[in-house]
C-alpha cells in the first residue's frame, strides 16, 4: 500500500512539473504596447505649489511616443511599466511678469500603469509617472503626470488611442543662477492626445 501511495505521489509530481513547465512556457511573457500621440497641450502657473507666482499660459501642440510593457497578463497581472518621450511646440506663451518662452518642450517619464479591459475592443488604463523635463534648456525640471487612455482595437493588435493628461512640476534645478532649486513659477500641464499603436507579445487583443 506504502508503494502505491508512494508511486501516485511521484506520478503527481512529474505531472505537476510537466503541466507547470508547460504554463510557464505558454505564460511566461512579456505584452508590449507601442504608441505614438499627437497632443494639445497647454501649461499654466494658476495651479503653482506651494504658492500661486506670478501668472503664465504657454499653449501648443506636442508629439509622444510610448511604450507600455506588461508580464504575465493572460494570467491577470494589470499592472505594467509605462515610459514616454515627449516633444512639444509652442505657439502661444503670455505672462504678467514672467512667460514660459516659445522654446520646444522636451520631457521624459516613466512609471507604473494599470490597465483594464471592460470590452473586448476596447481598454482603459491609468499611467502615473514621474517626470524629468525642461522648457527654457536653462533649467531642469522634476514632476508627476496622471494619464487616463482608452485603446480601441482595430484587429488583434492595431488600435487608436485616445489619452488625457494631467501633471505639474514641483522643483526646478537651474543650471545657472542664486538658487540650487527653485519652486516658483512652476508650470502645470493638461493635454488631450489621440494617436494610434501596435500590440505585440504575449497579449494583446
């Protein structure tokens, strides 16, 4: 009886191995997402911390190009890693004592994004990023960004994106000046973006 217990138990074993070798191949992976976005964009110092400056708009139109990278999603991990570039130009800068300029912004963020898929061709997902940018290239600048995005399917993997964004920046380092850090007249930022991205991976619709 002991060798039969035994013998099932070693059966089990090697069955258990074999089906989770097995998974691991089929699941074992990496989704990626490639996107790019073309944005209206628009920066204001209404919204400054820790205290309101002096008042500054700066309005444009941005290009972005991402790439969202999850493990395992066929196994219900939503929650991914998420990373952008950003390039932007201005077509309007106004200010009482203080502008933005009309200098290209250039930034680039990285974060943790969840992801969803209520229907079967569409998802939405939430990034939350921090930032490293600059809009003078006299200075660097460190922030956050929080940006809800619908992806709606074309076929298995072809599908548009529509995006909105909400960041702010919280310290400045100028590379010249009386100040290591500065936390005046910080910009915040809102755009709204549509653009397209191909799927690839381990998932994707």
């Amino acid at each position: 009886m002991k060798k039969i217990v035994i013998l099932f138990l070693l059966l089990s074993l090697v069955f258990s191995s074999l089906f989770a070798a097995d998974n691991a191949q089929n699941y074992d992976t990496i989704s990626l997402y490639v996107h790019g976005t073309v944005m209206a964009d628009a920066f204001t110092s209404s919204f400054t911390l820790p205290e309101k400056a002096n008042h500054a708009d700066r309005e444009g139109v941005a290009i972005k190009v991402g790439l969202d990278a999850f493990k395992n999603e066929d196994l219900g991990a939503k929650f991914g890693f998420t990373s952008d570039l950003n390039f932007g130009i201005p077509f309007r800068s106004v200010g009482d004592d203080f502008n933005y300029g009309k200098r290209p912004y250039l930034g680039l963020s990285c974060g943790m994004i969840f992801r969803s898929r209520p229907w079967d061709y569409i998802d939405i997902s939430l990034g939350v990023k921090g930032v490293i940018s600059t809009l003078d290239y006299e200075s660097i600048s460190l922030g956050y960004s929080l940006e809800p995005q619908a992806d709606i399917y074309f076929d298995d993997s072809i599908y548009l994106k529509v995006s909105l964004s909400f960041g702010s920046d919280f310290v400045r380092f100028p590379f010249n000046g009386d100040y290591f850090l500065e936390r005046s007249n910080l910009p915040s930022r809102f755009s709204l973006g549509l653009g397209c991205g191909y799927a690839f991976g381990g998932y994707s619709k």
